[in-house]
C-alpha cells in the first residue's frame, strides 16, 4: 500500500501483508485490510490517493498475476446551518 500523488507519482510502500492462500482452479478467496487514518494521514495529502498492489503466483508454472486498486481520498463536505 502507497500513497500516489496527484501527478501519479507513487510514493514508497508504507504497509506491506504478505497471505498464503492455495485455491483450485475456479474459487476465489477474500483477504480483508483495514488501514486506519492514523496509518496513511502522514503519507499523503490534499489531492493524494492510495494504491493497493496485489500479486499472486501460480505454483505448477510460476506464471505471476498483479493487480492494482486505486482509492481516491477526498475531504467530506462541511454543512454549517446558522440559527437565529
């Protein structure tokens, strides 16, 4: 997991998991990662987003699958109502 910034410029990796996992041919599997705001706020900023990279290997012929997942983070909107 990376910070890019909004000139796609990927920063360095600042959480790494490595899961074990043999499945058939067919099946998929769920690997689940809560990253806190505490964990990535030092890494990014205004306009930043998180990349996520996984990879896999297929035992029998080495072949090596990777796929990414970009996370745009944006501020959430502030409503101030006024009374009296």
């Amino acid at each position: 997991l990376c910070a890019v910034r909004y000139t796609g410029v990927a920063g360095a990796a600042f959480r790494q998991e490595q899961h074990g996992r043999t499945l058939p041919p067919g099946q998929e599997d769920t690997v689940t990662m809560t990253v806190t705001y505490a964990e990535y706020q030092p890494h990014v900023g205004d306009q930043d987003a998180l990349k996520l990279t996984v990879a896999g290997a297929v035992q029998e012929t080495g072949q090596v699958l990777a796929k990414e997942l970009l996370v745009r983070l944006h501020t959430p909107e502030l409503t101030l109502t006024v009374m009296g």
